[in-house]
C-alpha cells in the first residue's frame, strides 16, 4: 500500500499531531489568559476540549516519533480502529466547543459591548480551536481512509 499523508508514523501524520497541539494549547492559554471566562460555560467546555484535544495530540505525536525513529509500522487494524474512533470523538468535541465559544464571542461582539470583557483574547482563542479542529478533522478522515482501505 502506498503512504498516505497523514499516515500514522510518518512525517506528515507528526506534522498534523503537532499542529493539533500546537493550536489546543494556543487555544487553552488565550482562554486562560482572558480575565473572567470561568463566568462563561462555553469557554469552560473550550478549555476542556482543546486540554483533552492536546492531551490525545501529545500522545500520539510520541506514537509517531517512537514509529519514526524505530522505523515501526502503526498500520494494523486494531491500531487503525483506535485511531479512527479517538480522532472523531476528539474531532467532534473540538468542533462543538469551537461552535459554542465562537456564538458566545459574536453575542459580545456585537450585543452586549462592555469594554470590560476581553473579546479579544476570546476570539483568538476560539480561532485557535478551530484552526486545531481543522488538523484534528483531517487527521480524522484520513486514518478512516487508511482503515476503511486496509
């Protein structure tokens, strides 16, 4: 079978777990930062996505430089199938809590306007959740492909 980028235990797949991390964290640290987000739910449920999210991307990026330095294969259907169901629980937890910051940032935005709220740092770190969403649905799609052609 050829390599498909993205595949676990390559170069590609490494880069897409640490852009996954990268991003949760950036995400996590915005949130954080933001005075007052524990008032808020959405960002509650941000921060423990994008933690769980760079949680799941650290270990597997560990998984791909143990492959990479070993020279090990990580095609085998039982690993395949638990990639496969942790990247889309993961995925869809990511997309949920961005979903649910990113509506709760335009109501401040645009209606409530207190000065006082750090919307700024409220809206980094929710395009920082979507952007570590993204690596997280294409590393999601591309271990399904690699287990569905298997």
């Amino acid at each position: 079978m050829r390599e498909m980028a993205g595949s676990p235990g390559t170069w590609s797949g490494l880069s897409l777990r640490v852009g996954q991390l990268l991003f949760a964290a950036a995400s996590v640290c915005a949130t954080a930062s933001a005075i007052g987000f524990a008032a808020y739910t959405a960002f509650c449920y941000l921060i423990a996505s994008m933690g769980l999210q760079a949680l799941w991307s650290l270990g597997l990026a560990c998984l791909d430089c143990y492959a990479l330095r070993f020279k090990k294969d990580l095609h085998s259907a039982v690993l395949l199938s638990l990639f496969v169901v942790g990247d889309w629980v993961i995925a869809i937890l990511s997309f949920a809590a961005s979903c649910s910051a990113a509506g709760v940032v335009v109501l401040f935005d645009r209606d409530i306007r207190d000065p006082l709220l750090p919307c700024g740092r409220f809206e980094l770190a929710t395009a920082c959740a979507f952007l570590s969403w993204a690596f997280s649905a294409t590393s999601a799609l591309v271990m399904f492909w690699l287990l569905a052609s298997l």
